[in-house]
C-alpha cells in the first residue's frame, strides 16, 4: 500500500468513528461532516419506508425516529474498504443497543426511569468520496441482520411527515 492509500484508510476509520459518534451523541449537525449534501442514506431495513432517500429527509428522519431513545450505543467493526482512487466501497459491522425508557411496571413512559434494552446489529454498505472537504458518504444502506429484544408495552414507532 502506497502512503496515500494508508492515509485514505485512515481517514475513512475517522469518518465511520464520526457517524456513530453522531447518531449516538445526538449532533446532527456532525453528520454534516459524514455526509456529502446529495447523499442517499437508505434505512429501510430498520425503519420502513419514509428511510429511505436523500440526506436532507433522512437526517430530519433520524433525529425523530432516534429521539425517543434514552441510549443508543453503536459498536462498530474495521471496515473492509475496497480503495478505487477516490471513491471506496466500504462495508462496517455494527452492534447497537438501544435504550428505552419504561416505567414501573415496564411500560413505555418517555419520563420514566426504568430501562427496556434491544439490540439491533448488522452492515453498513457506503460508497465513500474524497471531497475537498475529505472523505464522505455518499450513499449508505444499512443491512440488519438482526434485532433482539422487543419494544416496551405502549410504544408505538414515531410517524414521519
């Protein structure tokens, strides 16, 4: 490997480090530094069909279908990276357990103090871009492979417009 491609790999590490640390952390404005402006994120898998589309609309999308969530905490692989000049093709795995908070009796109460754990794991496909800017994402899909644990009695997953 030539320097630049060791630099490369690096650098897209930081920026799949930079998009868990993003959703897990609630910066939206982060994930304006993982992903080009004309991205197409498709998350349908886990979250239907309004999950899939161009970054503006999945951003907005991530931040209500993550709200309710106490905890996310994903656990991501090293990515097998395929370098072809300045794209790549990426594929990370991830863990992710997700927090919900229940009430006394295991309910799901946004206010409540109790906690009812899923985990959900699987790839992350990206097609990745040096930009002026780095290394983004210019199209991801997320491939669940599975989900454990089920939501609390009383949640309903939230609706998009």
């Amino acid at each position: 490997m030539t320097p630049e491609e060791i630099a490369d790999r690096i650098a897209i590490d930081d920026l799949m480090t930079r998009y868990v640390d993003a959703i897990d952390t609630k910066n939206w404005d982060l994930l304006d530094t993982v992903f080009a402006p004309d991205a197409i994120l498709d998350y349908s898998t886990s979250g239907g069909p309004d999950a899939k589309g161009p970054y503006p609309q999945i951003k907005e999308w991530l931040q209500g279908a993550l709200a309710v969530f106490s905890l996310t905490q994903h656990m991501i692989g090293k990515s097998a990276v395929e370098l072809n000049g300045d794209t790549a093709q990426c594929r990370t795995i991830f863990h992710n357990p997700m927090i919900l908070p229940v009430d006394e009796t295991g309910r799901y109460n946004p206010e409540g103090k109790g906690q009812s754990v899923f985990v959900v794991g699987g790839w992350y496909m990206d097609t990745c871009k040096k930009t002026p800017d780095g290394w983004r994402i210019v199209h991801k899909y997320e491939q669940q492979a599975f989900m454990s644990g089920d939501f609390p009695e009383g949640f309903a997953v939230p609706e998009t417009e």
